[in-house]
C-alpha cells in the first residue's frame, strides 16, 4: 500500500486569518502531497516498500545513498506533525501539566517563548523548531532542512515549520510575525499534553 496524505485534523480555512485557506491550499495540497508522491515513487519495488513511515525515516536516515527518501520521508513525517501542532483558537499560554512543565523546566513560560522564538528566527534557511523531551525535561531545539528529531532520542512534542512556503503567502518575509502568530493564537497546547502522557 503506498503511502496516502493523511488528513488534515481541520477545514482548510479553519486556522484563517491567521494562516490562510491559499496557505493550506499550497502547504498542505501541494507541498505535503508533493513528498507523500516523491517517497510513494522512491521506494516503490525496493526493500524499503511496506515498510512504516518511522521505520523508513531511520534506515534513510543511517545511509547517505538514501538521501533523497530520507529528505521526502522525514517532511510526510514533519508536516502531519506540524498540522497537528496547531488547532483554531490555539496559541497563548498553556494550563494545567503543560504548563506545569514548562515552568519547571525553562523557568517560566515567558522564557520558553523566548526561547521558541529565538530558535525558530535564527535557522538559517528552511528548517523547523520543536518542543521535545529529552532526558525528561522540556527543550527547545531546531533542525535544518527534513532533518527530525525522530532520529534522536528526542521525543517531539510539537513543531513550527519555518521553510518559507509556511509564511510566504500570509506574511512574505516577515518570519518573526509569522513565529509570534503561532505562538500567540495557533500552538495545539491538548497535542503537547497528549505528546507528555
Ligand atoms: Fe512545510
């Protein structure tokens, strides 16, 4: 069975005004299907066919020669992730074990913002930002490119996409406004907590 987009967990003009409906559209139509097809095609007839997505991304992963399926793997990967780490009416300040956590492990809200922030304007290029736990305590970190942390023994609570084709249409090169209105009215705080269990 090849692999298939998965669904989106919401409408595609659900998360409007703050990314659009055309972002989607591009993002989520054409980007994300783009590599579900690229991988679909590269590992069609090859030892790697049935295999699952995760176990792809860690044999690709460990072999240079497979750089092409890692890249295409690791971003079906990303992007459901990313979908998943945003919700309508998300952002702002987490409640309750999140909350907890984070200002156990970082201090204060206030300072994983920073943080988060900091992170996701200083990847040079395309990359991503995470949340992850590591050793049982929150960090932020980032990754260039399809690089994941599925390949650490990080494990990822939620991510921003920061390759231009996430911000460009909404906010052109504004990356900074684009990191602050994910922070503020998008992060899936219910996806972080079911990420902790
Ligand atoms: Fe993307």
């Amino acid at each position: 069975m090849p692999f298939e987009l998965p669904a989106l967990p919401y409408d595609r003009n659900a998360l409007a005004p703050h990314i659009s409906e055309n972002t989607l559209n591009y993002h989520y139509g054409k980007h994300h299907q783009a590599y579900v097809t690229n991988l679909n095609n590269l590992i069609a007839s090859t030892d790697l066919e049935g295999k699952s997505l995760e176990e792809i991304i860690k044999i690709s992963a460990a072999d240079k020669g497979k750089a092409g399926i890692f890249n295409n793997a690791a971003q079906v990967w990303n992007h459901t992730f990313y979908w998943h780490s945003m919700k309508p009416n998300g952002g702002g300040k987490p409640t309750g074990a999140v909350l907890a956590k984070i200002e156990a492990d970082f201090g204060s809200y206030e300072n994983f913002v920073a943080e988060f922030k900091q992170a996701g304007a200083t990847q040079f290029g395309s990359g991503w930002a995470w949340l992850v736990l590591e050793d049982g305590k929150l960090k932020v970190t980032k990754t260039g490119n399809a690089e994941t942390p599925l390949t650490t023994s990080a494990k990822p609570l939620m991510t921003m996409d920061v390759w231009e084709h996430a911000y460009y249409l909404d906010f052109q090169n504004a990356r900074p406004t684009y990191i602050d209105t994910f922070l503020n009215h998008l992060v899936n705080w219910d996806f972080v907590a079911e990420n902790l269990k």
